[in-house]
C-alpha cells in the first residue's frame, strides 16, 4: 500500500504523551499512511515505544538518531518521506480521526499546495480545558490569499495542523532552519509556506489538540531567547533566493518579526531586554525602509513602534530602560501608545481634530 500521507513525528523524551499521539495517527479515517517516527536522542522511554509500536503496525517508520534539534530532525523527515503529502506532528499532541482525509480532499479540490486547519490549545488535567484557536481568526473555510491576510502573521505559525504537498516543498526549497539547539523554527518554515504558496485552503474545524501543559515543550525554553534571530536570517535569505521582493512582502516581514519579537521578549529575562531590542532594530530596519512603512499590511500602531524603534534618538532611549511593555490606552478622547514605557503616540480619537505625535 502506497502511502498518501507521509507524518513526520520529531521525538524527543516524550514518553508521557507518545502513545496518544501514535494511536491518533494510526486511527486516521484515511489509512494510507507512513509515520516516520523520529527519535532525536532520547534519553528516556520513547525509542522503547516507537519499536514497540514499529513491530505491531507496519505502517510505522523508526528511526534512531543522535540528538540534532528540531530542525534537523524535520528536515530528515522530509527527506526519508515518500507520500504524496507531508504532515508535522508534535509528539505531545493528538488530532482527530478526520484530518488527513478532509484536508487531502481541500487539497485536490482546490488545487492548493497547502491546506491548513484550525485547533485547540489543550490542558489536560482535572478538569480539562481546550481554547479554539483559528488560522485567520475568523473562522473562515476557503481559500486564503497571504499577501492580503496579515492575521496570518501575527498568529500561532502552527506548523502542525497543515497538509503540505511534498513534491512542492522539495521543489520550493522549504525546510527548517537546522542552527543547532534552536528555537522559533516553526516560524520561518511556516512563513516560506504560506508566501511560496500565494494561495491556500483554510478549515475552521479544530482537528488538532495543542498541549499546553508539557513541562518540557520547547516554548517554555528560556535559555534560546536568541535563536529568533536565525529565523529573521533564515526568513532573509530564503525570500531573496526565491525572487520574493515588494513593499508587501518587506510589510509582511516586518509584522511578523515585530510579533516574534514581542513574544521573545515575554519570554526573556529582564537583563536581556536591552540586547533584544537593540538586535531586533536591526533585523527590521531594511524592511521598514524597503516598503513596511507604506504597505496595507501593518497597522497603525505597528507603524508607529516600528518608526519609533528604528529611530536612533529613540533607540538611545529605550535602550535605558528594563520594560519591554508596550500598551494602548484610551481616555479623555486621546489614544496614547506607549513602547517599552515611553509615550511615543498621542492622538484625538475624532477625525476632525489634528493628530500628532509626542
């Protein structure tokens, strides 16, 4: 049986939740699948599991190798699959009998090389809990222009709830930025799908369960606070090998490196701070001059922290200060913005007065 669906499994000391995930996949309504069960160095129950289930299910794949990060271990997926699509699954999570045969179907119904699904954050636990969570934020079925969405870039990249056609990713060039020990790999391979894609198929059904409550998920990794930086790189280079060019596009990064930068900084010791911003200044100054500033796609508020951040008076500034807060209030009928605790919009609210900037 040829498989039409190839899932890569990237495992490292997930012994916990690894049976869930494996009986998730194997008890898909389409069964026409190969998993190829990646064991990135575990040092704790895992490898057992994996052969046990190898010898009981033919339609599993493993493979033992020493500990390379995340990235690498996808790559490797990729590269060992031989389905017609290729799946990422987190070995900590779950998903529903359904996904691979309604996506496949968006898949060849629209003739997308990408179709995405909804899904849940999870917390198991008593009792437990599950948050809806949506590409778009809409809740939207069809087709989804990326050059014309920017929600998409300020949302979870959730690299898990896609079907990607896999002689499209080849042919493209997408994989995962390997930097050893690194984080924040999800977010460039997504971004090099959705922007080589154009084009994609978006379902508002939840099929994938998103565990919040493993201790050691790599989101919760305080010590990688840098490795978004190879991303910004990775994201760089892969749009100018790939011709991708346009002050939509230089927007587009913009949003999300100013979202991925928000996120570290939640993330990072205070000490840090410092650092952060001023390397983060740097990796969005090119492309708030090539265009972020007069596209569509940024709204006004990112403009402005963007302007105030790539402004060197203000960096001198904010490069004092430990917060990394940013907030919007509303009061008075002014709206004041403030960045890293400074007031860096002030504007009345209705449109026949003047606005202007502190």
């Amino acid at each position: 049986m040829k498989a039409i669906v190839s899932v890569v499994v990237p495992i490292y000391n997930v012994q916990d939740y690894l049976r869930q995930c494996l009986d998730s996949i194997l008890g898909q309504s389409m069964s026409e699948l190969e998993v190829i069960c990646l064991d990135d160095g575990s040092t704790d129950g895992s490898p057992a599991i994996i052969d046990e289930y190898a010898a009981r299910d033919a339609r599993i794949v493993p493979v033992h190798v020493p500990n390379g990060g995340y990235g690498k271990a996808v790559n490797r997926g990729i590269d060992l699959a031989s389905g017609e699509c290729l799946c990422i699954v987190e070995p900590d999570d779950f998903i529903d009998r359904d996904m691979f045969r309604i996506l496949y179907a968006a898949l060849k119904r629209f003739e997308v090389p990408l179709a995405k699904s909804a899904w849940y954050d999870y917390w198991d636990g008593e009792p437990e809990r599950k948050v809806y969570r949506s590409v778009t934020q809409d809740k939207r079925d069809g087709l989804v222009d990326a050059f014309e969405t920017p929600v998409l870039y300020v949302t979870n990249p959730s690299i898990w709830t896609a079907l990607y056609d896999l002689a499209w990713l080849r042919r493209c060039g997408i994989r995962c930025n390997e930097t050893p020990g690194a984080s924040y790999q999800d977010a460039g391979f997504v971004l090099k799908t959705y922007l080589s894609a154009g084009k994609f198929y978006v379902s508002n059904r939840p099929f994938y369960w998103y565990r919040q409550t493993n201790a050691n998920s790599s989101v919760k990794n305080t010590s990688k606070v840098y490795c978004i930086f190879d991303e910004f790189t990775c994201m760089d280079a892969y749009c100018a090998q790939a011709g991708l060019q346009g002050n939509v596009l230089s927007a587009i990064l913009c949003k999300r490196k100013l979202s991925m930068y928000f996120w570290d900084l939640a993330l990072a010791p205070a000490h840090l701070h410092k650092e952060i911003r001023c390397r983060m200044r740097s990796a969005v100054q090119e492309d708030w001059r090539q265009g972020g500033r007069t596209a569509g796609i940024l709204t006004m508020e990112e403009k402005e922290i963007l302007s105030k951040l790539c402004d060197s008076f203000f960096r001198r500034i904010a490069l004092r200060l430990c917060s990394a807060c940013y907030s919007r209030t509303k009061n008075d009928g002014m709206v004041r913005i403030r960045l890293f605790g400074i007031r860096v919009f002030k504007r009345r609210l209705a449109s026949k007065q003047s606005s202007r900037s502190v």
